[in-house]
C-alpha cells in the first residue's frame, strides 16, 4: 500500500464489484495522512465517506492538517471524487488500562481448512490466504449474520494501521451469511479505531456481523484480532442493499 507525493497506483488485481475495495483505498488515504500526524502521533480512527468508486491507474491525494493539539492532530484526506477521509492521530499516555474484547473461542487457523473466495467476483481476495473459523458461509442461508474468518496476507508484511483498515472491510458482508443468493452490498462510510496491541503478522481472525438490515440498508460491526487473541482494530460501516436476499 505504497504512496509517494500523494500518489498510489490502483490495479484491477484490487477490485470488488465495480471497483476497488473500499478499505484498501481508505488504507492508501491513512498512509497520505500519516506524515502530518506529527512526531509521535499514530492513528487512532479512521472516517472515510464513500462518494464514487476510484478509477484503475494513479490515485491522487490531497492530505491536509486540520488541527493539531499537544497530543493529537486531525488530517484530512481527499482522494479526487472518490472518498474523503479524516484521520486522527495521536499520542499514547496515561496508565489506565481496560482490557479490550477478547477474540472469540474458534479453531486456530492450523485446524482450519483453506476456503479461498472467488476470484472472479472479488479479486482483492487472491491478495490473501483465508481460512474461515465456524461453519457459517456466504449464502449458506444459515441462522445469523455472522461470519468468522482466519486471514493471512499472501506476501509477508506487517499489518499496519493501514491494512487494518482494509481488512475490517475484507470479510463478506455479513447478510450474505443468512442469503441464499448474492446482491450488491456497497459501503457508504466506514469508521475504524486502532487499539495499542503491537503491530501483527502472519494470520489474524476476522469477524463481522450485520446489527440491523431493513429497508435497504445495513450496518455492519466488524473486529480483528491477532493470532494471540489481542484487539487489533474495530470498524463500523453502513451500507446500501442493492436487491432482494
């Protein structure tokens, strides 16, 4: 996810549906922002709003410091017609500590079996290795909107906050769990927080979960956890439901 001078290359290799996956381009857009965090100042959410899809080919980013106190600072993202972004950053202190969600109890991905997503209806998925944890599958008709998942990057790289952000919107939406046939499901806006848990590699368990549908829209809750357990990022997306399911 590599951006020079405001700039990052976007290949169809990252598509979903009618274009690039949502999270990997708000996750270009918290790498714009970053060097205006300030020294010491590491993200903390993320709110990006969904205009249009972005074009294949060079996406431009326009990065601007909002407003910068003594421990936080907020930038502002905006990636031509496609999105804007906000992006707040900030440094750790204090010593109070509240112990964060733990993961939920599932085999490990060892004792999992691969189940890769369709290539030719989500492309960014053959960036990843996925292994999904509890019987429930996308268009299964099963009992809940729930899907639980181990994912791994094909290529070994750190999980950074900007690939938190494209893998809280990796997974399947959820209502596909209870579908028993696919629709167009975009994202509107998608909020993320980050917690303090050290940056992971290698796999992490991915969980997302429908709180509402009706009308056509949803809203979905989505959490990463690393292989030992710890709350690496939660997100929160509303999104259109373009058909019947």
């Amino acid at each position: 996810m590599r951006v020079v001078d405001g700039r990052a290359e976007i290949d169809r290799s990252w598509w979903s549906w009618a274009g690039p996956q949502g999270g990997f381009v708000a996750g270009l857009c918290l790498n714009a922002a970053v060097p205006l965090l300030g020294e010491g100042r590491v993200p903390r959410s993320l709110h990006a709003l969904f205009l249009a899809p972005a074009a294949e080919g060079t996406l431009t980013m326009d990065a601007t410091l909002v407003r910068e106190g003594g421990s936080s600072a907020v930038v502002s993202v905006a990636a031509g017609d496609a999105l804007r972004v906000h992006v707040v950053g900030g440094r750790p202190r204090g010593d109070a500590v509240l112990p964060a969600e733990p993961a939920p109890a599932v085999p490990g991905p060892d004792e999992c079996d691969d189940t890769p997503l369709p290539v030719d209806f989500v492309p960014f998925s053959q960036h990843f290795a996925w292994r999904f944890a509890t019987e429930a599958r996308p268009f299964a008709a099963g009992p809940d909107a729930e899907l639980l998942a181990w994912v791994r990057p094909q290529r070994e790289a750190p999980i950074d906050a900007a690939a938190l952000v494209l893998l809280v919107d990796a997974m399947p939406p959820a209502v596909y769990a209870v579908a028993s046939t696919p629709v167009a499901v975009p994202t509107v806006d998608l909020t993320v927080s980050f917690t303090d848990a050290p940056v992971a590699t290698g796999w992490v368990l991915l969980r997302i979960r429908t709180r509402s549908a009706a009308g056509g829209w949803c809203l979905d809750d989505s959490e990463v956890w690393d292989a030992q357990g710890r709350l690496l990022a939660r997100g929160r997306q509303t999104r259109r439901v373009l058909g019947e399911w």
